[in-house]
C-alpha cells in the first residue's frame, strides 16, 4: 500500500485537532465514576436505603462494595458502552469525509484507496485501545479514592485483562459499523445499525441465542458465560467481513460526492 506511514500520520493528525477525542474520554470516563457511585452507595446500604437510592432486592442483584464486584461491573460497562463509544469513534472517522464533503479531496491524494481505509481503521484501533487504558486506571483511581477492602494484586490484574479483552471484542466489531458509514455517506446510517445492533443484541440474549450473534458476545463474554469457539469465530469473521466490505465500497465505489 502506497504511503501508508503518511495516511495514518494525516487520520492522527485530523483526530488530534478535533475535539471528538476529549468527548469520547469523558464520554467513556463516566463509566468508572458511575461505578464509584454504586460502590459508595453499597458500602453504606442502610443509608442508601432510607434515601430511597435502593431497594434490598437491589442491593443482592448488585452484590458488595468490593473489588472483584467493581472490577465485573466495569468489564460488562465497557463491553456494552465501549461498543457504543467505538462504534462513534469509526462513524466519526469514516463518515465525517462525507459530512465535510472531502471525500472526493481525499481521493485525489497520490494514496491508494486500501492504504487511506486501514489508516482509519489503525487510528479507530488506536483510539480505542487508548481509552480503555484510561478508563482501566481511572478505574484504579476511583476504587482507591472510594476506599473499596484490598485484594491482591494478581486478581485486580486478572479483571484488567477481562476488560482489556472485552475492549478487544468491541473493537472487532466497528468494521461493519465503519462500512455502513462510508456506504451511507455520513453519521445517521451508522448510528442507526449501532442502535439496531445493540437492539438485536438484548433480543439475542433474552432468547437464548446470544452466542450466535455478534454484539451480544462481548457482553456474554464479561458475564462468565461459557462461550464456545464458534462464538469467537463469528466474531471474527464479522469484523473480518466487515473490514472487507469497507475495503470494497472504497476502492470500487464512485465516490463522487
């Protein structure tokens, strides 16, 4: 692929100079607070309570103010809202060329078609991966400031890689969401398969059937559930056909407006 190093340096550079960046981190960040929230309100459960804030059948669902609760709450947090976050960051990066009308601009460059897609597919990558890192050691910061019982430090680990993969089955699955956005020339398109996705996700899950169907097997995954090889492999090939689909629209559609 022709001038790949550069495509990617030119997709970094359009993401640092925005401001999307420093919405999806906060965007994201609400994540650990709001578990820090629930652990503050579980370690005093008389007081939540009488403040109405619980019920006692909530606070069984919802388990102990301890860490291997926090750390599961967050894994199911970022499997479900990281997918949602993800999915905004490719529609950002694919349909704003479409939105801003520099599409055919960005055509005309002395780069090849493929090499312009897999730069926005490695900054989407990137970007992602980089606020789960946040995300994980806000995550420590909060559960420290919240004063959750100390565990060890091999079992706080164990739960990062459990978000860590979690993050990683997300991020496989924005290759479909960054297709409909090019396909659909700009935001509402995608947004509306995301939303689709997470729809036939819970209806998936609530038949029994969530192993079978992509969306749902991040959430399942953080869960505990006992995910068979085919789970992973439909996974896989979704992004796989999803990152060729997008491959395709690209190089072979006509992209004149």
């Amino acid at each position: 692929m022709s001038n790949l190093a550069q495509a990617i340096w030119v997709e970094m550079l359009k993401a640092r100079r925005s401001r999307m960046p420093l919405f999806t981190a906060l965007g994201f960040a609400l994540l650990p607070l709001a578990l820090g929230f629930f652990m503050v309100i579980l370690k005093d459960p008389e007081l939540a309570r009488r403040a109405g804030l619980i019920t006692v059948k909530a606070q069984i669902t919802m388990g102990v103010a301890d860490w291997p609760t926090y750390l599961g709450f967050l894994a199911q947090a970022t499997a479900m809202g990281g997918m949602m976050i993800f999915s905004l960051i490719a529609i950002w990066v694919f349909g704003r060329e479409y939105s801003d009308r520099t599409v055919t601009d960005l055509l005309a460059l002395p780069t090849s078609r493929p090499a312009i897609v897999v730069a926005k597919f490695v900054v989407v990558a990137v970007w992602s991966i980089a606020l789960t890192v946040m995300i994980c050691l806000v995550s420590i910061a909060v559960g420290a400031a919240v004063g959750l019982p100390p565990v060890s430090t091999q079992l706080v680990l164990q739960r990062m890689v459990t978000v860590a993969v979690a993050a990683c089955l997300a991020i496989a699955l924005v290759t479909p969401i960054s297709f409909f956005a090019s396909a659909g020339h700009g935001y509402l398109p995608p947004i509306g398969a995301v939303l689709l996705a997470v729809f036939l996700a819970q209806l998936a899950n609530a038949t029994g059937r969530g192993e079978y169907f992509p969306w749902a097997i991040p959430a399942l995954y953080t869960q505990g559930e006992a995910l068979g090889a085919v789970s992973y492999v439909i996974l896989v090939l979704t992004g796989a056909a999803g990152l060729a689909a997008t491959l395709a629209w690209w190089e072979l559609a006509d992209q004149t407006h």
